[in-house]
C-alpha cells in the first residue's frame, strides 16, 4: 500500500473482558481469544483489534482509546520528519510491531493521535457492519494540521461543505479520498482534538441501545446519520447507519444548530435592545450588560467570536486578552454608571 493511506484501527483499553464483551454487543464482533492482542472479527473478516493499554501510557492515565495507523514507506524518516513541526510529539518512539512490522505513536499539532505504521499491508474487512467505514478528525481549525500532514504524507484538505461547520476531504496524492475533517464545536468534541474511526452499523437507533445498555455514553447525533458516542470505559468513537434519522429525545440535532431555526433566539434579540437603549437613553449600563452576554458564553465553550472565532485551545493569549476586555469594559462601566449617579 501507498505511503499515507490508513491502513489499521485497535482500541487499547484497561480491562480486556469487558471491552470484549461491550463489542460482541454492540457490533457482534467475535474474537480469537488472545489476551495480548485480540483480533476482532466482522462477518468472519478482521475489523479491528483490542488489546491491554500500554504501561506507559497507563502511568499517563490515559484513557481508552481507538487508534488510526497509517502506513509509511519509512519509519525512522517519517518519525524524524515529523520531529520538524511545531507542536508534535512522539508519545511512543518507534518499535516493533510483531515479527516483521514496526510502529510509532505520534500526536500532530492539534494533538490528536495516530501509529505510524512499517511493514506488510494490513488487510481489514471494509464494509459491512462494524467495520471502519470512515476516518474523520474534529478539530476547532484545520490551520492546526493543514502543513503538518501535506509534508508527511503530501494530503490535500478540500473544503466539502460549509454546513453545519466547514468540512475538508482529505485527498491522497493518488487521488483517493481517504477520511474527512471536521471543524467541530467544542461542545461536541471537547477541549481536545481526535482522530476518530466511524463504524458501520445496521440501525443507529438499535446500536445506541446496547451502547447505553452497557454503560457506555450518547454525545451527541451529526450530520449523514452519524452519533458520537463512548463505550464504558472513556474510548470514543463514530458510529454511521445508512438513513437519515431524527435525533432521539434530549439530544441535541448538531446538523441544524448553526441556524436558529423558527423560534426566538434570545441572545441575539438582548443584544440588540442592549445596543439600542445604549445609543437612544446614552445609558452606559446596557453596553456593560451587552460585553457581559458576550463573555458568558465565550467563558462556557472557549471560543470567542469578535470579528472571527477565536478558539482557547488554540489560541490563548488573543483568547484571554477578547474575554479580558469584555470583563474589564462591562465592570468599569457599571462603576461609571453607579458614580454617575451616586
């Protein structure tokens, strides 16, 4: 296989029975019955794989998690070249991987993780349910990874849709369209960055059921019938049916939450009769109300939107210096307003 394709998924987690049993429900997987790295199997094909966290990332309390291989020609020229960008980190420097393969474990300037992968392909099952269908990384901005990864592995990232956020195909040089990214909402995705594998599955209503049932979690439902969910113990993961499907009751439909739909956005409206006292009555108080329905909800998600989104996680500094004016305007001129008229 060509250098830059993804070419294997694993999940690495605390407790190897329960994670076993949690994904012969959820996607009827069965297993080979080795405790040190367990094949699971689709249909009778190789899907995926589980096996014990590694010690030192058990010393990091990392949690569970599922990881993206990408296969390279050259692993010690790979590794060394992603040495070269800012923000990267080798959390496992390169070793072997069975008898005749070796891995690395990177994390790219967003932070999300993924094994660099030498040796022979690796043939996994590609379609059917509870198999890798689709790859997608969820960032807040793809400037974070757009260099990093058009060096390492020449990928172009192609704007596919605006809505419900910008979404990028990931093109290989050969043309291929290999997995996608997502500039999601940190209430979604959370402060950090990921890479994420969607599994196909027969019914998403059916499969978020036994994901439930065995005590894992529902985050979120995205666009294309996708939902975002984690399995007990903190791995998460994508899973995607074939129909469109309504968001079930008390979840949050993401696909249509950029717009405000039929009903009165509340925040929006305040601030303008904010601004709008403010100028007609000259009363400084509703500016100092007005910067404070700005800085609440920047504070909630950690982005700050003033001209343009400025994310925390990415941007701090600029971050901490929107919120801190906010602040610092909304209290000096409630001072102003209360010697005024002391």
């Amino acid at each position: 296989m060509a250098n830059g394709h993804f070419i294997w998924t694993d999940l690495s987690t605390y407790d190897m029975q329960a994670a076993k049993a949690d994904y012969e429900d959820i996607f009827n997987w069965s297993f080979d019955g080795n405790d040190a790295y367990d094949f699971a199997r689709a249909g009778g094909q190789e899907a995926a794989a589980i096996f014990p966290m590694p010690d030192p990332l058990a010393k990091m309390d990392m949690p569970s998690f599922w990881m993206s291989y990408v296969h390279v020609d050259d692993l010690d020229a790979r590794v060394e070249q992603a040495r070269q960008h800012d923000g990267v980190i080798i959390e496992v420097k390169p070793q072997a991987f069975g008898a005749d393969a070796r891995i690395a474990l990177v994390r790219d300037p967003s932070g999300a993780g993924f094994t660099l992968y030498e040796g022979p392909d690796i043939t996994a099952a590609a379609s059917g349910a509870g198999c890798v269908v689709a790859r997608f990384h969820h960032l807040p901005d793809i400037k974070l990874i757009e260099a990093f990864y058009g060096d390492m592995f020449g990928w172009r990232f192609v704007k596919s849709s605006e809505n419900p956020w910008p979404v990028y195909d990931i093109r290989h040089p050969d043309g291929a369209t290999i997995a996608r990214v997502e500039e999601v909402p940190v209430e979604i995705r959370g402060k950090f960055s990921y890479w994420m594998p969607c599994f196909q599955v027969r019914s998403v209503p059916e499969t978020l059921s036994q994901v439930v049932k065995r005590g894992g979690e529902h985050f979120a439902d995205l666009p294309d019938d996708r939902a975002l969910v984690a399995d007990r113990q903190g791995a998460h993961f994508l899973i995607q049916g074939s129909g469109k499907r309504q968001p079930e009751r008390g979840q949050r439909a993401f696909d249509a939450k950029t717009s405000s739909g039929p009903g009165l956005a509340w925040k929006a409206a305040l601030g303008l009769v904010c601004v709008w006292l403010a100028v007609l009555l000259e009363l400084q108080i509703f500016w100092a109300v007005l910067f404070l329905v700005w800085t609440w909800p920047a504070l909630k998600t950690g982005r700050a939107d003033f001209i343009e989104p400025v994310e925390r996680h990415n941007r701090p500094v600029l971050y901490w210096s929107i919120v801190g004016t906010w602040i610092g305007l909304s209290l000096w001129l409630m001072a102003f307003t209360l010697i005024g008229t002391g």
